[in-house]
C-alpha cells in the first residue's frame, strides 16, 4: 500500500490490536474506533478477545450510506443489508405512476431487474492513518481566520494526496477526534451504483408508527437490502457477515459496527446549556410547524401524499428525538456532574504555572465563541443551516451557486466539502434522476420564506433582500415555476459550465441563490473563523489537559465514522416492571388492530396460518447506538450478523448526552425475524437462500 502524509496506511487489523493504552470506560458503555478497541474490557467483562481475523472482516463487512446511515455486506455479491427507513428516500424516488415503494414494498423476481438508486452512495471503510502531528503542526499559533485557512489547506492536501487520481473511487476525509485531541484520516471505497434488491412494506416496516417509535416492545421489520455494483456487475466483495438464522440468545455478548452521527459526551457544559436553551427549542419550534404544513399537504390528494411521506417521516422522526433532549437537559444529574467534571479538570490546570501556560483558560475562550454563535444563530440557521430555505430546488441552485465560487479558488483555500477529492460525490448529486415534485417544492419554500420573515422580522435586510415586495407564496410559485432545476441535464450543464455558466444563468432558482450567497458566506465565515475556530482549540485544549492527567480513559464522541460497541442481549426494569429482550410473531399478531399503524397487510395476514409464533421478531440489548447506526449489523462473537439495528428505546434519547447501562437499550431486528417473513410472508426464497449461502 502506497505511503502518503509521512505515515503507511497501516492496515485496520494491525492498528487495532494496540488495545493497551486504553484503559476503559464502565460496563458496555463506548462507541469505540476500529483502531482503538478496549480489548482488556472485553475480555474482563466478557471472556472474548477479538482477533485480527475478526476485526478485519468486521471492519470490511461495515460500511455507511453517505446519506447517514449504517450498513453490512451479507454476501460475496455485493448485498447490503441496512433499515427500511434508510432506505426511504431511494424507494420515493423509484416510485412513479402506479407504484408506490415507499408504502407497498418492493421485491424483484431475480438479480437482473435490480433497479439503480438515483442519488444514493455507499462507502466501505479501508484505512485509517493518524494524521495528528501534521495537523497540529499546521495549526500552531493560529487563531481565527488563520487557523480556518490553515485546517482548511492541510485537510485539502491530506484528501488530495490521498483520493490521489482516482477520487471517483476513493473518498478520503480528515476526521477531528477528542475534539482535536487527535485528528485521522479515513479512507473509503466508494460505491455509487446501488441498487434496490428488496424492502418490505411500510406498515411492518414502521409497525406501530410514532406511538411506538423509540419504545419497546416493538414489533417492526425494519429491514432494506441493496445491491453495489461494478462495471454493471454484482461487485466481489472480500469480506461480509455469514447470516446467522437463529437470532441470537438472552445474556449472549453481541456488537455492533456503525456509524454514529454525533454525540456531544465530550463537550463543555457551556455548549449543553446553549443547546437547552437555543438549539432544541429552535429545531422543535420549527420542525412542527413543517410538519403541519406537510400534514396537511399530503392530505389534498393521493398524489401529495405519496409525494410527502418519505419527509413526513423523517421530519416527525427528528421531532421525538429533540423533544426527547428536553428532559435531559435539563437534568441536574448531568448538569451536576459536566460541572464538577469540568472544575476538577480547571483546579487541576489551575494548580500548576506550567500547566496554565500550557492549556491557559479554554472556558474563557468557549464562553467568548458562544457569544458570538448567540448573536448570529437565528441568520445563520436560516440561511446558511440545514433548516433554512427548504426544497429540492433551491439546495441544486445553493450548490451550483457555491461550487462556482470554490472551484475558481485553489484547493487548499476551498471549504471542506468542496475539495477536488470530494467532488465527484457533488456531481453524482447534481446528476440524480430522482423526481423533483413542483407542488411539494413551493409548499416548502414558501413555508420557509415564511419562516424566515418570522423569525428574523419583516424590517431585516436579509428578508427584505430574499422577498422584496412579494409574499411567500407568490415568490415561491414564481420561482419553482420559472426554474428549470427539476432537470440532470440543465444541472450538469450549468456545473460543467462553471462561474460563467453560473453567472449568465437567469434561472429564477440561481438568480435567488446568488443573492443569498454573500450574506450566507459571511455567516459562514464568521461561524467559521469567530466560533468554530474558538470553540474548536478550546475542546482541544480541555481534551489534551485530560489526557495529560489521565491518560487516553475513554473513546471519542461520534463524527459518522465506524465505530464497535459490544454488550448483551438484556431487558431492562421500567418503574418495578421487568422489560424482556424479545418480541415474538405472536405478538405481532396480538398487537395488530387493523387501523394504521397497527394494521397488517394482505400478506402478514395471508401468511399467519405458515408462520412459527414463537419466531423472535425485535430484541434489545446494552449497546451504546446512536443516530446514524441505524443499519447497523449486530455481530455475534464468531463475526455472524444475528440482527439489523434500528431504532434505540425511550432511554437511549439521552445517548447524546450520556449512557445509562441500566435503561439505555439499542433495538434490533431479529435474524431470525428476517428470514422468516422473507421465506413465509414475501415469498423471496432467492433472497433467503442468499443470506444464508453468502453468495447468489
């Protein structure tokens, strides 16, 4: 393997065997790197100690959809096993007249009629490389708007040394870790031919709907597989996980190999109370209020709600997840003990000149990034954020709009996601054949115009540039139907035209875009270079002072890179009542009320005489998941995939924050489950025997 950045790329199994500088954190608490794994702990706790073998095909056999998911290769020829819901977006966009993927499922009688995902990317982790002293070495002595340049140049050419000539097949991203305690460099095979093999429908899918979402028991068969391809073929993959048909067994020690999105474990106490207090009650405020929108859109027709689903469900699915971060929040439990964490640490650099010198006052200099992200929150959320200007179109014109700029500069001064390493993922964007839906676009947008004169008021300068004298919903029909984004073809031309291209254009879409991109760079900037800087050498000095006094105690919190967490199958106690691990098909059928979400299809209701009741269905255990594990194999000790990761119970809201062995509970379907309902409800006995042969 080529040498890049002064350092091998060392192979995975190899890293991961240095298990001695990692002392342990409590019980099954961790989402720990591949290349870090606590193997004393394991071994203590569990009398298992993974082998190279085991960590190597584990780690090959991961892999992440690039839209934020989890997955696992279950056979030889390319299948990928994830969650229905990650799905989602790829069955709306394969849905059309006639056909509704999303609601009814979606099978196919052999492997050639396949059908290929428009915008969907799946990566297969090949290497990781510390790059901490390069980047430390970039970094020194930088501050604000420097030290943005500096991470932005070393973090270009590290991905660019790295992708190489071959970006279309490598994918290369500089991860920060503890904060900037340790920053690496993970390196992926990327796969964008994915294909659609089977999901079931939606109401076993999603049994039970939001009332049961993130509880237990639950009896959902969460469950997707596609298919990766090369060259038009079923790719050859070296390792996957042999499907185990049994499930596995109360008490038995499992793992999990996903990709957490984020966590904030790490982050001072400052950063937990802005998000208390700003953040949440933002996202809450805003989220319910599109939420009603989009209700009440997808009832006027069929068509809208078909149309409307895939983000409905999303949308309400966020929503329980931040109102489930109110409580925990505001727990005095964990407020208590961030804060005597934090003045433990603060006495301790206190104590020492040398230290002082060293670390100085990194809550100071927090306190001070906070008050800038204060001021400019609420702009900066609204245009620049994930919840500002809403709608399929306008995302197009903002990247086209921004690539333009950023491919004009050098790359080392270009932002992050528009490095060259990175763009072939921006052009297979661009490029999706998914539908673009005119009704749903300007319900969309003009419910965050609406938003945004609300929340900024109607005398701001942003809001008077974005609307004139037009009203949210005029502008919006005015500008989705002028545009003409909907199309690849006019979006591939515009980016392979470039800033001339970009800057001729009189697309309605662009035109907007071109006006919001000042203001929204210079938010962005300031973010940048007056808050994330900051902020970012103020963590990073808390976390070295921590290993300084204590060594490398614990794992990192999550960047949606791989990580192993291991437990047990177990329930938990509820308020005196004893939560058992398993549901079982009987159960299913005694849940079952024949209104939605407790309804069963023709097929569950065809096959009940067939099936085995005392087939377990979900299963709980002490795994500490995420958002972003969602399609997380769970892995017995002999490496055998025995459940699908999909939803975490009540208690695993706070998992953010913190991990409760006691009541945190990741849940899962079982192996067991998914062969049965393939082989007796779907009647796809080729997809059976594939898991179970691990090859077609």
């Amino acid at each position: 393997m080529a040498k890049i950045l002064g350092r091998a790329l060392v192979p995975l199994a190899i890293l991961a065997c240095a298990p001695a500088i990692v002392p342990y954190a409590h019980a099954d608490e961790g989402m720990w790197t591949m290349d870090n794994l606590p193997v004393k702990q394991m071994q203590e706790r569990y009398q298992f100690t993974p082998s190279k073998e085991w960590i190597e095909r584990v780690t090959k056999a991961s892999a992440r959809l690039a839209l934020g998911c989890s997955a696992s290769f279950v056979s030889a020829d390319g299948l990928v096993m994830t969650n229905h819901h990650c799905a989602n977006e790829c069955l709306q966009q394969l849905s059309g007249k006639g056909h509704n993927y999303f609601q009814d499922g979606y099978s196919v009688k052999n492997q050639t009629e396949e059908q290929r995902c428009p915008a969907m990317e799946l990566n297969q982790l090949d290497s990781i490389t510390d790059v901490t002293d390069r980047m430390q070495a970039a970094l020194k002595g930088k501050e604000g708007e420097a030290y943005t340049k500096a991470r932005q140049a070393e973090e270009s050419a590290i991905e660019k040394e790295c992708a190489g000539t071959d970006a279309k097949t490598w994918r290369c991203d500089v991860i920060s870790l503890y904060h900037g305690g340790r920053t690496a460099l993970y390196r992926y095979r990327r796969y964008q031919d994915v294909r659609m093999v089977m999901a079931p429908d939606q109401n076993a899918a999603f049994f039970g709907g939001d009332p049961d979402n993130f509880n237990f028991p639950r009896y959902d068969l969460d469950m997707a597989f596609l298919r990766v391809y090369e060259d038009g073929k079923p790719a050859k993959v070296s390792a996957y996980l042999p499907f185990d048909a049994e499930g596995p067994k109360a008490g038995e020690l499992v793992f999990t190999s996903g990709n957490p999105g984020s966590t904030e474990r790490e982050v001072p106490l400052a950063d937990l109370e802005f998000s208390r207090n700003m953040t949440v009650p933002f996202v809450i405020d805003l989220y319910s209020a599109l939420d009603g929108a989009l209700w009440q859109y997808s009832r006027e027709s069929v068509a809208h709600h078909q149309e409307a689903q895939e983000r409905i469900f999303g949308i309400e699915n966020s929503l329980k997840v931040y109102r489930g971060r109110v409580p925990v929040l505001a727990d005095p439990k964990l407020l208590d003990a961030k804060a005597k964490s934090e003045a433990s640490l603060r006495d301790w650099i206190n104590a020492d000149d040398s230290r002082k010198k060293i670390y100085g006052d990194p809550w100071a200099k927090n306190a001070k990034a906070l008050a800038v992200k204060q001021q400019i929150f609420k702009p900066y959320a609204m245009l620049e954020g994930s919840m500002g200007l809403q709608g399929e179109l306008f995302s197009y014109a903002k990247l086209l709009v921004r690539a333009a700029n950023e491919r004009q500069k050098p790359d080392a001064e270009r932002l992050t996601a528009y490095h060259d390493a990175r763009l072939p993922a921006l052009e297979a964007e661009l490029g999706s054949t998914a539908p673009v839906y005119p009704d749903l676009e300007k319900t969309e947008l003009a419910f965050s115009l609406t938003k945004l004169r609300q929340v900024l008021g109607a005398d701001d300068e942003i809001v008077k540039m974005v609307l004139g004298k037009a009203a949210p919903d005029d502008l919006a029909v005015s500008l989705v139907t002028g545009s003409k984004l909907a199309d690849p073809k006019v979006r591939l031309a515009l980016w392979k035209g470039g800033a001339k291209a970009i800057e001729a254009s009189q697309d309605p879409m662009i035109v907007l875009a071109r006006k919001v991109e000042p203001l929204a760079r210079a938010l962005r900037k300031r973010m940048d270079d007056e808050v994330a800087a900051p902020s970012r050498q103020a963590t990073e000095a808390m976390a070295k002072a921590r290993f300084a006094r204590d060594g490398v105690s614990s794992y990192p919190d999550a960047t949606f890179t791989q990580r192993l967490s291991f437990g047990q199958v177990k329930g938990w106690d509820e308020n005196g009542k004893q939560i058992e691990p398993f549901t079982y098909f009987s159960g299913l059928y005694d849940r079952a009320t024949g209104s939605d979400p407790f309804k069963l299809t023709k097929p569950w209701l065809d096959a009940k005489p067939h099936l085995n009741m005392k087939t377990p269905f979900d299963f709980a255990s002490t795994n500490d998941i995420i958002g972003g594990n969602s399609g997380s194999p769970v892995i017995d000790a002999k490496g055998h995939a025995v459940g699908l990761i999909f939803d975490g119970n009540i208690h695993s809201l706070g998992g953010d924050f913190y991990y409760d062995e006691s009541t945190n509970r990741a849940v899962a379907v079982d192996s067991a489950a998914i062969l049965e309902s393939l082989k007796s409800v779907y009647k796809n006995q080729a997809l059976a025997d594939e898991l179970v042969k691990g090859h077609l």
